[in-house]
C-alpha cells in the first residue's frame, strides 16, 4: 500500500471510531433523539460542511481539481441507497400509525445495510481496488503530504473528540434547554460536527495537497460508513444495550434534510471535477439547513 | 436488422402484452388497486430486479460492462418524465379532497403519456435509431447468443404466465387473506414479479452474453413501457370495460416506490458502464422495498 | 466581448427587470400568492417551456446539438440549490405550526441566496468566464445570428411586456373569477409565460441558429436568476413597500412544481448534448403540470 493512503485509512477509521463512541454513550443513556440526529448531523456534516470545505479550499489555489468520476459516482450512488434505506422507516412508521413491525423491519432493514456494506468494501479493497487509487495526483512532484503532520492533525483532533464527548452527552439537555436551542438543533449542528472534526480536517488538509480525490473519499465514505455501518449497529445493539430497542425510523425534518443533502452531493461528485463555486454550493446547502433548523421551536424540532 | 435483436423486441413485446393481460383481468373485475400495485410493481421490479440481477449476472463475469451513455440517458429521462406523471394525479387528489376533476385529469395526462411513448418510438427507430444500435459487444466474436435458445426460453415464460394470470387473478383475494399478506404487497412483489418473468430471464441471459446495451434497454425500455403505454391504455380501456373507470391517483406508498427507484435508477444508468456493485445496489433498494411493504399491515397498505 | 453575445446579456437583463416590474406591482398590491405564482411560475417556465422550446425547435433542424457540460452542470446545481431553499421555509411553516420565526428565516434565506448569487456572478464573469464562451457554434460560419433582428425582437417583446403587465395586475382578480380559473394556475401559467416571452423568443432564435450553449445560458440562467435575486429581492423589499411582509413559503403545489422541474432539467442539462427528444420531454411536464393546476378547484389550489 502505498504510504499516503494512510490518512485516508486513518480518517476513515476514527471517523466510525469517534461517531460510535459518541453514539452509544447517548444511546445507554436513551436519549435516541440525540443518536439519531446526531447519525443525520454526520452523514450531512461529511458531505456538505466536509466536502465542501475541502472543495473551497482546493478550489481556492487550483482553478480545477479532478477525481475518478466512477468511484465517486459509485460512493454517490451508495449515499442515495443509504438516504432511501432512512426514508422507509419513517414512511413505515406514518402509514402504520402505531399497528407494529417497526422494530421488526429496522433490524431487518439494517442486517440488509450491513451486508451492503460489507460488499462495498470488498468491491473497494478486493474487485475494483484500481478505481480508489487516486490517479490525479498533480501535487505529486512538489512532495507527499507529510505523514507526520497529518498524523499530528489526527492524533490532535481525536484526543479534542474523546475529551469532548465525554462532556457533551453529559451537557447536552441543560445546555439546549438553557441556550433555547432544540435538541435536534444540537444533535445535527454542533454534536456531529465535534464529531467530524477529524475528517474535516484530513479532507481540507488533502484537497489543498491538490488530492481531491482522496478528499472525496474521506468525505462521501465517512456518510456512507455512518449510515451504512454505524447506523445499522446502533440498532442492533439497543437490542442488547439500550434501555429500549432504537428503530430506524428518523423524524420527517431529518430525512428531508439527508434527502436534500445526497441530491445535491450527487449532483456535484457525478462529474469527476470540482471547482470553489461547488464548494460554496455545499456550504450554502448547509448554512441554509442550519437557519432552518435553528429558528425552529424546541418543543415541534423532535416531533415525527 | 441484424438476427440478434430478435430477443429485444420478443421480450419487450411480450412484456406489453403478458402485463395488458393480466392487467385487463384485473380491471374487469374491478380491482383497481390490484391494477395499480401490478403497474408500480413492474416499473419497479423491471428497474430494480430485472436490471439489477442483470448487472450483477454481468458484473460477475466481467470487471466492467459498457452501454451507450445517451441512449441510456435518454431512457432514464422517459422513466422520470413516467415517474413525475404518476405523482402529479396523486397529488392533486389529495389537493383537490374530494372536489372532482381526477377522471378528467387521467385522462388527460393518459393521452399526453400516449403521445409521447408514440414520439418516443419515432426517435428509437427512426431519427435516432444510430443510438440504440448497441455498439459495445464483447462476447460478438465468442458466438452470438444462440437465437433458438433465446426463443425457447421466451415460449416458456409465455405459456407459464399465461397459465399463471389465469390463476393469479382468481386467487388474489382468497390467498391473501390467508396469507395474512396485504394486496398492494402481493401486486407489487408477487404479481408483478411474475409478469415480468420473460424480461427477467432475457435482460440476464444477454448480459451474461456481454451485451449489457440490450440489457438496460429490456428493463429500462420495459418500465418505460409499462408506464407509457400499459397505465394509460388501461385508464382509457377502463371507460369502456370496467365497472367503474379507473384514474392515474397511485396511493402515496406507491409513488414514492416508483419514485426512489427511478432516482437510484437514473444515478446507475447516466454514467454508461456497470459492475456487480451497481446490481447489488438496485437490488438492494428492491429488498428495501420488499421488506417495507412486506411488514406493513394489510389493511393500511391500500390507503390513499 | 464578443458582439453576438449581445442577445444573451440583453435577455437576462430584461428577464429579471420585466419579472421585477411584474412582481412590484403585484406586492405593492399585497398580492403575495400571485407574486408567488409568478415566480415558481418563471422559473419552470424558464426550463421547461423556454427551454423546451428551444432543445425542440433546434432539434428539428440538427440531429444533436452540443453545449459546454461543466458550465450547464454548475448552472443546474445552481437551480437545485435553489429549489431546496424554496422547500425548507415551506416545511418550516408547516413544522413550525404558527408558532413563528417564518419571516426572519425567509430573510435570513434571502441574504444567503444573494450572497451565493453574488458569488455565481464572480464564477461566470470572473474567475471561470472560459467555461461561459460557448464554444460549441455549428453556424458560425453561416453567419452570425443578426444582431439588428435580435434587438427588434427583444424591443418589440418589451414593449409588449411592459404594456400588459400594467392590464394583467389590475384584471387578474375579476377574471380568474369570470374564467373560473384558480390564482394560481393564472400566476404560474399565465402571467409567467408573458413574462418570459423575451427569453422564449431570444432562447428558440438562438437554438434555430446552432447555439444550444446560449439557449441554455438564457433558460437555465433566468430561472436561477429568478429564484436567487429576484425572489430574495421581493422579500426583502417586502419589508419597506408592502402592506405586509412577503415569506419564502410557497405553497406545496408550487413547491412540488419547481421540485419536479429542477430534477427533470437536471437530468437534460447534465450530458452537454440535447435532441429534440429532450425538447419534447421537458415540454410534457410543463403540459401534465399546467393540466394538473388547470383541474385544480380555484380555491384549494392557493392553500397552503
């Protein structure tokens, strides 16, 4: 392998890491609002603020960054399957209106995602490994990203997130009731992105190596990864953990805010090429979710 | 024309006419929502299983498979135009509460769809018949796909869902009573998936063969089918024979169904190449499907 | 700059200043669900009659025609990013329930959408004007399209505009209800499609001339320049002339309208290559929609 996959490997990894870390100790604790927008938060936090951020950044000192339009096609493609897989459930649970089968149909929805993902990573590290090699290198003659200084920035920032979930599960509901924000507001917008931090990082780190590939991966593959890998374990583990089983099914707001956020990412990495107007796109999607989630009371944000 | 299109003109004209069948039965006997869980169920199962199983046949035997990207496009784009047709009646319906005009409107919209599948065919076969040629054949050198199996294969499905529709339609009612199953589950995943038997064995049977052109033009081209012909045929026949006429208004379960995957359908389709990841993604969205409606009591599934 | 880039300029400049005129007056009047009509109205209008026209009429005279994809790509983000701002105050409003916040949202929307609209400027005029040149011109050697015809075109549709816009405002009422026609088929139907009869005519010309790049640089362009200056502009400019505030909630219909018509432009824009397929697809979802809110009792359709 060659050596500088490794922050990609590395981002990856902590980013499920870190989310799941967070994730279960709201999980014991009940609180399945916070798990669940905090499993939202993520997947948008990676594709928009993440993304582009890095698309942003990179576009801001090269005029064109190019990446293989395939693998991001297929991770796009992965996303959609995950938004739609989130979107049932919660139809499920309005046409059934309260007559079952809900907890029933999130397990099985989740053992089908983790199958999925298990065939992902054979079709990324086994099949079709070529395509996530990372063939549009243009920074490559001026020197690899340094290893030492990413390592640097992920050993910082996982040090920062352990130390800051710890505190935050712990604050959340004073601090929301306090600040007058809804627990949605805090499990979509600051939760998850504490819990990002790493990748946010990496991904900018890269794209303005001129690696927007690698950028792309770390972006769209930590989305996939919580919906995919992360989501579908905290189901199966309320089973066994959790004071009561946690379903799949996420309130209206949040689906419609996964729902828009993959559009639009799909929209933007189907073609191969970004430039800062796409970067800027992403942003605005996120800061246009943020205002609308902010402003909204409370007392409704949580309802389904 | 050259002898090995034979298939694809076999299969999607039996497509058209194995649905019709079973489908004027149906409305005879007035089950509406039969009709139109069997319609939803092959735009559906020709997109997801049928191409699906196709990409994952071919993606086994070949790292990567190719088709012309336009024509796939092209077709995509009827499939969404089918999709955005079938929302629109559902929506009003619940718009306009009550008021009157869906009759008027279905057969409105019925008359616009029919116009548009007949423009459709003159571009397919006349303007731009160039497009759908299928140029991408690997396996051409290796032997045609034998013509006499081709045909032994489609006589088979025939007779069986001949027989079968016979009986289908007949036990619908009993059996799913029995079953505990609803009946927009069984229109959906039972009847459909009969229906569309014949699609199935050909659109895998020459991808297997290397020709994934003809593959995605079987399933896409069947769906589209489906909605541009068979729905509106029926809308318009059901003045005459049925009971009652029949309008566009699909229940909202089953526009959103058409919906999703003609969005994941459009994602696979635009980019002109497959592997057995994308068949692992559509069926995947198929099994998602499947299981939703598969738990959801039978008594809600068939609301509006 | 070159001369013949003229009519564009020309076109987007009137677009927005007739839609403005139009829109003034109809806010200074408190007309809010017409000013609202007109504007999901001009944009759908935009990308699917002008657009459609143009794709249809420049069909009919070559087989295929070719415009930059990247510049058509980033301008059909552009519309996304629109649509999704016009969903979010409406699901809001709707989540929200009355209990406020709707009109410091819609401001705070409104700034963000000129910010990014600020930003598209830069992009196209700025630092990426090379992806704007429209380098695809089958004719060019046939003669420039002519400058002297252009312009009269352009006059004669101005003076027809600014003409009827003074009747369309003060007859709107007394005829939707003489006509039985809803406000808002008459706002997104009517009073659009005047108003866009520069870009129409402007966007065929072109088309008939080989120039799909300008064409789709009006259309597309003037929807994204309808949503993010001129809607943001009215709310803001709500606050100091109107009788009342103007929110960005539109009504669910409308919402679903543009909803529709940014995934089907989306998916024509995308591949750089149009036929008159193309043209024929976009201008049947703009006919199932006009149908739609055609049967549509007047006084559901302006609910919200």
């Amino acid at each position: 392998m060659p050596p500088n996959t490794s922050p990609l490997i590395s981002a990856k990894a902590l980013a499920g890491f870190s989310e799941l870390i967070i994730a279960l100790a709201a999980l014991r604790a009940g609180l399945h609002d916070i798990v669940k927008a905090s499993i939202a938060g993520s997947i948008i936090g990676n594709v928009l603020l993440v993304l582009g951020g890095a698309m942003l950044a990179g576009g801001m000192r090269y005029q064109e960054q190019h990446f293989n339009p395939i693998a991001a096609r297929s991770q796009a493609t992965m996303l959609l399957l995950a938004a739609i897989a989130l979107i049932l459930p919660a139809v499920f649970q309005t046409a059934a209106n309260g007559t079952g089968g809900l907890d029933r149909l999130s397990v099985a929805i989740s053992i089908v995602l983790l199958l999925v993902y298990l065939l992902s990573l054979a079709f990324a590290l086994v099949t079709h490994r070529a395509l996530f090699a990372g063939s549009h290198q243009p920074d490559e003659q001026k020197g690899q990203p340094s290893k030492g200084r990413a390592i640097a920035v992920l050993a910082g920032a996982t040090v920062g997130i352990a130390w800051m979930s710890e505190i935050l599960v712990g604050t959340i509901e004073p601090a929301t009731q306090e600040l007058g924000l809804s627990q949605i507001f805090v499990g979509v917008f600051v939760v998850a992105v504490l819990g990002n931090a790493v990748e946010h990082a990496t991904a900018i780190l890269v794209a303005m190596k001129g690696r927007m590939d690698l950028s792309l991966s770390i972006a769209i593959g930590s989305s996939v990864q919580i919906a995919l890998f992360v989501a579908p374990v905290l189901v199966l583990a309320s089973l066994v953990l959790g004071p009561t089983p946690m379903d799949l099914a996420f309130p209206a707001g949040l689906v419609l805010l996964v729902l828009v956020s993959v559009l639009i990412t799909t929209q933007v990495a189907n073609d191969g090429r970004s430039d800062w107007l796409e970067g800027v796109q992403l942003l605005t999607i996120y800061a246009i979710l943020g205002l609308t989630f902010f402003f909204l009371p409370a007392n409704v944000a949580t309802s389904h």
